[in-house]
C-alpha cells in the first residue's frame, strides 16, 4: 500500500500590514451608493436592508477587531432610515479605528471580516433594483 501526501505550502503573514483600509475601501462605494438611493429600499425586512444590516454587523466587528469600541447592534425591524444610519455610523467607526490602529490589525481575524463584507456588499448590490 502506498501513500501519497501533498505538501502545502504556508504563507508568512505580515503582522505589519493593517487590513482594515481594504474594508475602509469595500465600504467606501456602498456608502456612496446608498446615500443616492431611497432610504425606503432599505427597510430591514427587505433583501437590500438585511444585506445593509450585515455590512453594519461587519464593521462593527471589524472595529472591535481593531481593538476600538464598536457600537451596539440596533435590531432586525427597522425602517430604512435608520438601517442606512446604523451603516453610516459603523463604516465611521471603522475608519476611526483603521485610522487609529497602525499596525495592529490581526490578519487572521481581518481577513475573514473582509470576505463577509465582500459578501454583503455584493448581496446589496445584487437586491438593489436596476435604473433603466
């Protein structure tokens, strides 16, 4: 019987690189987005405002990463006026925080905030309806 093992190669990660302007960039366009767009398509019971809700979720983790105090979570039922606010208010927070952190972003936490803000924006891109 033989065995066949594959080696896997590691990456160093660099301890010196601070993530968290990748998420600043990410959320820069959604905000510029929204801030055009009707409050209402963003009511929390809607496609767009549960993916606004998970941008929010995503900041707020993102700054608690970095170490910076991240606001508290509003809720699930909320008009789109306050769902766009929670987001504003977040990705403030957050470019505070990246601001402020330097280098002491862990990579291994920032990394995963970036692919589920990735995800969010793209889910709110995709529920947004298209202007003719």
């Amino acid at each position: 019987m033989t065995v066949t093992l594959n080696r896997i190669e590691s990456i160093p990660i660099q301890d010196s690189i601070c993530d968290a302007h990748d998420l600043k960039d990410i959320l820069r366009p959604v905000l510029d987005t929204v801030a055009v767009l009707d409050p209402d398509q963003f009511h929390a019971h809607t496609l767009a405002g549960q993916a606004a809700v998970a941008l929010a979720d995503a900041a707020r983790a993102a700054t608690a990463a970095l170490g910076a105090e991240p606001g508290t979570a509003l809720g699930t039922a909320l008009p789109g006026v306050v769902v766009v606010r929670d987001l504003t208010l977040a990705a403030s927070r957050l470019d505070i925080a990246a601001t402020r952190c330097g280098a002491t972003a862990d990579p291994l936490v920032v990394g995963p905030l970036t692919r589920s803000l990735t995800l969010a924006v793209r889910t709110l891109l995709l529920s947004l309806p298209v202007s003719v």
